[in-house]
C-alpha cells in the first residue's frame, strides 16, 4: 500500500518520482480479477474430478477384498492418472473463451478509456492478455492437477493401508513424478502449439466490432470451402485440422508412430518417458510457422489497440 | 511554458472534417472552458491532445508530441470523461491497487482521503455504485495523481446538482494550483463561469472565440434597457439582443462604460449568453 515508506527517496527528491511500478504484474492481475473463469471454472473442474475419483476409488475399496494385489493398485491408480485431463482441457477451453473477449470487451464496456488514461502502454495490456492463454491458465492447471493427483493418492494410500496393504507398490504404479513430467511437456507443447490459435482469436477481439465469435470461426471456413470449390483442394482445411490435432502428433512418438500404424504394442495411453520426443517437436515447422503468427497476430493487436475507438 | 501548443490541427472523418486547422496555446496554471455544441468537435480535440487518435498538424503537449509520445506523455496527464467510465466488475480497493501498482504519480493515502469523505466502501464494486458515487470515486483516483494536466470532458454529465457542485468545489480547492492545467467541457456553462481563467468557443471543427476571464470580463457588458432607451441602445451597436419579460437585454462588445450605465442596469454577461450571441451571429453569418 505505501510506496513512500518503500521508497524513502521519493519524500526528499522534489518530484515524487517513479515509484517502481509493475505495469505488467498488475496488468495480468488486473485480467483475473475481471475474468473470474480463468480460476473459477478449472477450479470446479478440478473439485469435480476430486470427487468423482474419489467416489471411485472408496466404492473400489468395498470390492477390494476380492482383487489380486496387482488389480487392486491398478484399479486405484487409474482415476489418479486420469484426473489431470479433464482440468487441461477446461483451461483450454477457457483460453479460447477468453481471448476472444479479451480486447472486445474493454471496448464494448467503454472501459478502454479509463484504462489508457493510465500509464499502461498498449503493448504491456496486450501481453498481459496474451499472457494469460499462454502462461497463467497452464499454470493453474498443472498446479490444480498436482492437488488433486496428491489428494487422490493420500486416498489411495489409506484405502490400501485400511486393506492391511503396503501402499509403496502404489507410489510405484502411480509414477507421480514421471506423469508430472510428462504432464507438463504435453501441456507445454499444446500451449505453444495453440498459440497461433489465440493470436487469431485475439486479433480478432480487437478488430470486429460486433459479433467476434463470427469474425473468429467464419473466415477460414469460408476460405476452406472457397478452396474446395474453386480448386477442388482441401489443403487449408486440413492445415486447420492439423493445427488442432498437431500437437499430439508431434510431440509424442506413439502418437506420431500409431499414426503411421507402426507402434507395437501401443495402447493408446502416454505413460512412458520414452514417448516424449521433444526434438521431432521442435523440428516440426508447423511448430515455429504458428508462432511466427501467433506474434504477428499479437503485434497486429497492439496496433489495433492503439488505434480503434470505443465501439 | 505552454502545456499545450496547436498549430494547423485537423482532423477528419472520412468526408466529415471534426477539426480544420485549429491553432491554440494554453499556458501552465489555467482552468480552460472549452464550449461548443454537439458535434463542433470539442471531444476529437481533447483526444488529439491525450494521444488517444492521429491528427494532421502541429500539436504539442507538455513539449511532447501526443500520439508518437503517448506513454510518456501519459504519466503527467490525468482524464476524465463521461465516456472513459470505470470498468463495472471492479471493486474500489482493486482499482486503488492498480493504479498503486502501475502509476508512478498516484498516491494511494491521498485518495483514501479523499473517498473517506464519500460513502463510497472500499469493498463496494463499480456496479454497485450510483452515477455520483462513480463519479466521487473517479475524482478521488485523479485527484491523487500528481498530474501537470488534467482533461474533463463532459465529467458531470448526468449527475444532480449537487454532486456537480462538490465535483467543482474540490476540484478547485484540494486539487488546482499554479501548477497544474485544466482542460474542461461541459454544457452545464454557467456552473464553471467562477472556475475557468479562461474560455474557448468552438463549432464546426473552429475556434471562433478566445479569451481569458479578465478579458471577458473586460471586453464584454450585458445592459438591461429601459424601454424608452432601446433605440439609443441600438445605436451602440449591440452583438446580441433577446426579451426577458418584455424587457431588452443588450449584450454589448468593447462599448463605453458611462454610455451604457445611461442606458440601464449594467452587468458582466454569462458565457452562456455570449456563446448564445456568437454562435446565433455565426449561424446568420453562415446562412
């Protein structure tokens, strides 16, 4: 609250100078206050998901007599390493949600005046913004999916433990670091896989003057089915799709190898360190195209920031 | 120095011309009434001179160029507008917090002061605020920066006369010093007569009246004509005329004092009647 008493300087020198200020800091905090989403709906994901798993695994723990020792952990760790999905998914589905209103909505509201009577400049608002799609939604759901993960287990342990069991080959079936770290690579990768997918979204944001869900959704369709009309090609459209499903792709060697259906004993599931194949990832140009975009798209926004009116 | 400098400002709209070719200076340490109808192009003035839209044109704002030095520029200027409202979701502790935490020149005990004269709870949301309130909060925010120029345009616009009337007064009281400059429009003229130094008329994109108060007050003289007086009152060569209970009232430009105290009641115009006269005269000019 007291600038002065934290910057003693400032009562002596004749203006009272630049107080340290964080532009960026208060700016991103000033999108969470506004957007309550961005914690609330992961947030009632993640106490769902709790309780849903948590069902699971004490209803199991009246069946649990009757399973092998194996079953039984297996049974008890498969709500644990599904649990983290449903909670990615949700921010991400919020990410989309909040990038196209990001820069509407501050003009619709009138607000955007107020905020540029103040010494923010457009650049610092529009990456705070953007910092929330790419930075502070992954972090509240990693940081939710390790909660729940370690709530889930502290269950799973007791109910071993009431069956007279050692939970340890649990912690071992549950691999929690390993799944934390595949975790964040997966989820890494699809933030940086996606970022031209919010780029566009917040470009438009700033551009449309109504209706910017639309703007968002028809111009590539529109340029999809142009395409396949006049060309009779779908090169745009699964651009489009491979934009979407990309990052599985290429960020994981099953997924990339059951797509060429060559992976042997492939399930379907990620639970190895070995899938992780961060050099095809980084060597992928769909990668790198994206974020060329995603930054011209965001450096198009700051433009149109400074630029456009209220509407 | 002057805070602000134009020379040649314009701006237009497609075919629409809001500005054409403005040419200003106001110095530091004045409260500047800047009047015009709807439409004259009073609020594209004011965001030319906060940056907020391009210009053709040579303007300066505290020496610097507003639209290519806009972050800069916006440190030392504060602004409100009956447009430029506060964001409904949030609460007054939250908006204290920002503007502690990105404004140099705000200080936070100041506005605390101030807000601790209103009703306005810090836990309250914007939207849970009447108008007065809003606007009694937004004051206390720009009252607490250390701002060299301060914008109002249209700041009372809505609210009773009351909370107009305390918005002047503290403006005037707790804020204005030699210092400081004020850029206000408002249509409520009358109110801020006893505020302003100095006075600006526009319409259609042009300034088509300067002066400061002592000027005003100087150059200009409203006569109340006794009826058998009126033809000698039209000699002198009035700019303006109008009835009030079928009495004339003469407004008169650089006249003699003594010839008009022989005519009537002698007394200082309102700006409302003179920009009443000159508009009115530009219009018959115009036609």
């Amino acid at each position: 609250m007291n600038n002065v008493a934290e910057f003693p300087l400032d009562s002596q020198g004749a203006p009272p100078m630049m107080a340290a200020t964080r532009p960026m800091y208060w700016s991103i905090r000033r999108e969470v206050w506004e957007n309550r989403s961005i914690t609330m709906a992961p947030l009632i994901v993640a106490a769902v998901v709790l309780f849903a798993s948590a069902i699971s695994t004490l209803v199991l723990a009246s069946r649990m007599v009757r399973l092998d020792a194996a079953k039984q952990y297996a049974s008890v760790v498969k709500p644990f390493s599904i649990a983290p999905a449903p909670i990615m998914f949700t921010t991400i589905l919020v990410a989309f949600v909040y990038c196209l209103d990001a820069l509407y909505g501050e003009r619709r509201d009138r607000s955007i005046l107020f905020w540029k009577s103040l010494p923010v400049s457009d650049r610092t608002t529009v990456l705070a913004k953007a910092a929330i799609p790419l930075a502070v939604l992954p972090l509240i759901a990693i940081a939710l999916s390790i909660v729940v993960q370690i709530l889930l287990l502290q269950l799973g342990t007791m109910v071993v433990m009431g069956h007279g069991r050692s939970p340890a080959p649990l912690w071992g079936e549950a691999r929690f670091f390993q799944g934390l770290v595949i975790m964040v690579y997966g989820l890494g990768a699809h933030v940086l896989w996606f970022a031209p997918i919010y780029g566009w979204l917040m470009l438009v944001s700033a551009w449309a003057r109504r209706a910017p869900v639309l703007w968002a959704l028809l111009p590539p369709l529109a340029i999809s089915a142009v395409e396949r009309i006049t060309f009779g090609t779908k090169f745009f459209m699964n651009m489009l799709q491979y934009r979407v499903t990309g990052a599985m792709k290429e960020a994981f060697v099953h997924a990339s190898a059951a797509a060429k259906g060559s992976c042997a004993g492939c399930d379907g599931n990620i639970d190895r360190l070995s899938q992780l194949d961060p050099a095809r990832l980084l060597g992928a140009p769909g990668l790198w195209v994206g974020l060329l975009f995603a930054a011209a798209c965001f450096a198009v926004a700051v433009r149109l920031r400074r630029n456009r009116e209220p509407i | 120095m002057a805070c602000i400098e134009a020379h040649g400002l314009r701006k237009t709209f497609g075919a629409t011309v809001a500005l054409d070719g403005i040419d200003l200076r106001v110095e530091e340490g004045r409260i500047l009434g800047l009047i015009g109808p709807n439409g004259a192009g009073k609020s594209t003035a004011l965001n030319a001179i906060l940056g907020l839209t391009p210009y053709q044109g040579d303007l300066r704002v505290l020496g610097r160029d507003p639209w290519t030095e806009r972050d800069q520029l916006v440190r030392d200027v504060a602004f409100i507008a009956d447009v430029a409202v506060l964001p409904r979701w949030i609460r007054v502790s939250q908006v204290l917090d920002f503007l502690a935490g990105v404004h140099p020149r705000f200080d936070r005990a100041k506005a605390e002061r101030f807000l601790a004269r209103t009703s306005v709870k810090r836990t309250s949301k914007v939207r849970e605020l009447s108008k007065g309130m809003v606007t009694q909060l937004h004051l206390a925010l720009v009252m607490a920066i250390d701002a060299r120029l301060l914008v109002l345009d249209e700041p009372t616009l809505g609210l009773d006369i009351l909370v107009r009337k305390q918005f002047y007064d503290s403006l005037i009281n707790d804020y204005f010093d030699r210092n400081r400059t004020i850029v206000v429009t408002t249509h409520q003229v009358e109110e801020i007569q006893d505020v302003l130094t100095d006075v600006m008329f526009i319409n259609h994109g042009r300034i088509v009246f300067s002066a400061s108060m002592e000027d005003f007050e100087a150059r200009y003289a409203e006569v109340m004509v006794n009826p058998d007086q009126v033809a000698a009152a039209k000699a002198l060569g009035p700019i303006y005329e109008r009835q009030v209970f079928g009495r004339g009232i003469f407004l008169f430009d650089s006249a003699d004092r003594q010839q008009l105290a022989a005519l009537g009641e002698v007394r200082t115009p309102s700006i409302a009647d003179l920009f009443v006269a000159v508009m009115g005269n530009q219009e018959g000019a115009a036609r």
